[in-house]
C-alpha cells in the first residue's frame, strides 16, 4: 500500500513537471524589407509611387507598423498610401506637413512565401531637389502571430527636377500688317495655352506714332457679362469679366486700325492678366509687339477706283478698286501689267513677292480670287 501510494505521487509531480516546462519562443524567421519604385526622378507636380516589399517571407504578412518620412520635406509630399493585403485593421497618420506617415495595419491576407507588398506611398515633388524616402519599423508579424526578425531595412530617394508650364501668352496676329492709308485693318489678339479656358482677361494696346495710324475700335470676344473697353487714336485698354471661351488657343479681341500716313509704327501689347473661369488667374508673363506698315495705294489702275489691300499683306489684290477681289481684277492686272502705274508702283503688285509683275502674278491672283 506504501508503495502504491508513492509511486502516484511520483507519477504525478512527472506529470506537472512535464505541464510546468514552458514552451520554447519562435519566431517567423529574418528578412529583408526593400522600398521599390518604376521611377524615382519626376518633374515638379509630377508624383512618385513607392512600394514597400517583405522579402522571404514563410507565412505571409499578418501585421505591420512603419514610419516613412522624406529626409527633405521641402522637396516633397507624401500625399496617398495603399494597404495592400486587404488588412482587417489600418490606422494612417501623417505628420503635420505631410512629409511623414505611420501605418498601422492587422488582420491582412497576402501570399504565404517569396516577397510580399505591404503597401504603396504616393510622393508628390514640390520643388526641384533631392531628398531620401526613410522607414523606420517597429512592427512586423505573419498571418500566425509570429514576428519576424527585419535584418536589413532599406530606403528610397527622389529626385524632383523643375518643369516647364505650357507658356500662357497673348499675341497679336499677324506679326507684320500692311494698312493703306485712309483705310482699315483689323488685327487679332489671341491666347495661347489656355486650358482652362478664359473667363476674365485685360490688357493695354499702345501705338508708337499715332501720325501714321490710329485706333479706330477694340472688340472683345467671348460674350462678357461685363467690359470696360477705352480707345483713343494712341493707346487702348480693355478689361473683361465674365467671358464665356473654352478654346485653348482663342481670339480675345479683335482691334482694328486705321492708316493715316505712309511710315511704320509699333503696335505692342502689355499689362496682360488672364483667368479662367473659375477666377484662378494664369501666369502670362509675356508682352508682344508688332510692326504695322501703312502705306499709300498707287493711282488708279482702270477707272476712277483706287486700288485697294484686302488681305493688309501690302500688296494690292483689289486691282480696279471697287473694294472686293474677284475676276475682273484678275483681268485688270492681266492687261495692265505693263502699264506706267503697275511699273512704278511694282511692289504694290507683286502678288507672289518675286520681285517682278508677270503673269505669273496674274495667276497667283486668280488663284486667290477663286479659292
């Protein structure tokens, strides 16, 4: 009885020994965290997307905590992350100037072996620079529960160069007009790399010499709500809300002048502000000129009709002067190309700019006519 009584307390205490032993502590094993990206130079607004891969991995990606942080936050925003695995859990917290972010994430699902994406980060670049794209990890586990030991923990760069924005500029076309004296031309002010369109726009218009021509009107496109348009025979300004223009490259106004005496003067554009339509104002910079020739018609060609520029090229298309081009004009040069007007006024007839009135002017100038 003694010793049957002692061998069940030996097999007991054998027994709590063996419950009491603890068991030993395992872990997922070591790897290697790696930042990836398809490009790490981009221009300014241009972003850059990071992703933050686990190599050799043995039970997937359960858990994670990290920190990326640009070592140069003038350079750069982070402005987006991407959780990858589906996690159950996530919490993201950017730093005060988005030029850091902590992601917490649980309960994720990813591939079980090889290397695994935990997640991506959009970086924005800013300014032209460089600055390093930096983890620091204080959490990673598998789909078990285990952690896993990171042995080398890798960073990223980015690299932002300067860009150059599509050039918002105003311009008067064509660059060189011809205007007769006592009569008309009307120039174009158009735009060019307007986006977004144009709802507001304002400029001033100047003459170098208002002896040789004059503003005769300024005529804003667009429709406006409202326009505030000033001319007088030197100097013209015109200011313009609530413009209705959709085009990129559009006309803004439509200025015509009028030749007083034969000479050249200067027909320049500045003091130029451009909007959109909803009032965010365009960076033109750029100011232009033009050079206006006025010149004086020769006399008559056929009856009493002085011959006529039509197109403000400098030569004179409306050959028998009844103000418009067509045939018999093409019949009036034909038969009066030798004749003392069109040799003393050549140039003025000189339709295709060799240098001589021929026939092959007069058939340059049917071409005109009919086309």
């Amino acid at each position: 009885m003694y010793y049957s009584r002692r061998a069940l307390v030996l097999a007991v205490l054998v027994v709590c020994s063996v419950v009491a032993v603890p068991s030993a502590v395992t872990a997922a094993g070591t790897t290697t965290v790696d930042v990836h990206a398809d490009s790490t130079s981009v221009h300014e607004n241009e972003t850059a997307t990071y992703q933050v891969v686990v190599n050799n991995t043995t039970d997937g990606i359960g858990a994670y905590t990290f920190t990326a942080a640009l070592a140069n936050g003038s350079v750069g925003t982070i402005t987006a992350v991407n959780y990858s695995g589906d996690p159950g859990q996530t919490d993201t917290t950017y730093g005060a100037e988005n030029d850091s972010v902590q992601l917490r994430a649980a309960l994720a699902d990813t591939a079980q072996t090889g290397s695994v994406q935990i997640a991506e980060i959009t970086v924005r670049g800013d300014a032209a620079g460089s600055t390093g794209l930096n983890l620091s990890l204080s959490a990673l586990g598998d789909e078990t529960g285990e952690s896993y030991t990171v042995s080398t923990l890798s960073n990223a760069t980015l690299s932002v160069t300067s860009s150059s924005p599509p050039a918002h500029t105003l311009s008067i076309t064509p660059t060189n007009a011809s205007v007769s004296t006592n009569s008309t031309r009307t120039l174009q002010i158009t735009g060019t790399n307007f986006t977004d369109g144009v709802g507001t726009y304002e400029f001033e218009l100047g003459l170098s010499d208002a002896s040789v021509a004059t503003f005769e009107s300024v005529t804003p496109a667009g429709d406006p709500g409202l326009e505030n348009v000033s001319v007088d025979p030197a100097t013209a300004t015109v200011s313009v809300s609530l413009a209705s223009i959709s085009e990129p490259n559009p006309s803004l106004a439509s200025v015509t002048l009028s030749g007083a005496q034969s000479g050249n003067v200067t027909l320049a554009l500045s003091e130029i502000s451009v909007g959109d339509q909803n009032g965010s104002v365009y960076r033109t910079t750029e100011s232009t000129e033009t050079t206006v020739s006025v010149t004086t018609p020769p006399d008559s060609v056929v009856g009493d009709g002085q011959p006529t520029d039509t197109d403000g090229d400098g030569t004179y298309e409306d050959v028998n002067g009844d103000g418009s081009l067509d045939a018999v004009d093409v019949q009036a040069l034909f038969t009066n190309r030798e004749s003392a007007t069109v040799r003393e006024n050549s140039a003025a007839f000189d339709i295709n700019g060799d240098g001589t009135v021929d026939v092959v002017d007069v058939q340059r100038l049917f071409s005109t006519a009919t086309s």
